[in-house]
C-alpha cells in the first residue's frame, strides 16, 4: 500500500466513524462494531459496511467476505442479516482473531483449551523425537 493509499484509507475511516460506529485496524484488517439496541444501530452499521465496501471497490481493493463474520457480544439481538456486496455476513458465536479466539461471551475458556491443546500436541511430538532417537541407539 502506498503512502497516498494509506492516507485515502485513514479518510476512509473517518468517514466510517461518521456513521456512530467504532473501527479498529490492524494492517489490513478493520473491524467495525456499535452496541445494537435497535434497527436503526442497524441500519448505521450497514451502511457502513456499503461505506467500506463502496471505498473498497473505488480503490480496487477486495474484501475476503469469507473471512468477514459478525459476532453478537452479550445479549443477541434478533436482527436481518449484514451485507458487504451481495454475500450476506456469517454470525458466529466464536471466532478467531490476530491469534485469539474470542467468543460472544468474552470467556478465556475456549483461547485457554486451543493454546493447551497445541502445547500438549508439541509436547507429544517433542517426546516422540526423544523416544525415536533413544530407540535407534
């Protein structure tokens, strides 16, 4: 991305913002969130997803709408579905993200069994090396 690109993309957020919802990014990724408590949060946070979507399309920028899902935090509201273009968003009830499975209560649990399920799975292959090397003397 260049410099001029990076600059139409901070405006591109501000402009995200003047639709009362909060972006974060993260090199190229951008997460949009508001605190549902009617259609009309609704509706501000559809249109700024055609926001994103229509700045994505003028600077020829894909969106992987197979990676984009929406996660209710707390209590779920009973609501249409989200559309970037004409897919509509998954709703998930846990998701991972930069590394960190979050999930729409916001419990550690599940971050806590995948990270000691991967531990426990090295500390399995680690020790079969070890065994293996021990055998063949």
């Amino acid at each position: 991305m260049t410099v001029f690109s990076c600059c139409n993309f901070r405006v591109a957020i501000r402009f995200l913002e003047q639709h009362n919802v909060k972006v974060k990014l993260f090199a190229d990724d951008v997460k949009m969130y508001l605190k549902i408590v009617n259609d009309v949060c609704m509706q501000q946070l559809q249109l700024a997803i055609n926001a994103l979507t229509n700045w994505a399309q003028e600077w020829q920028l894909g969106i992987s709408v197979d990676k984009c899902c929406v996660l209710n935090i707390g209590t779920e509201i009973t609501a249409s579905r989200l559309y970037p273009d004409n897919s509509a968003l998954r709703v998930l009830t846990q998701t991972r993200d930069l590394g960190i499975i979050v999930n729409n209560s916001l419990s550690r649990t599940a971050h806590v069994m995948d990270m000691l399920a991967r531990h426990i799975g090295v500390q399995l292959l680690f020790s079969a090396c070890l065994l293996l090397k021990t055998l063949s003397y």
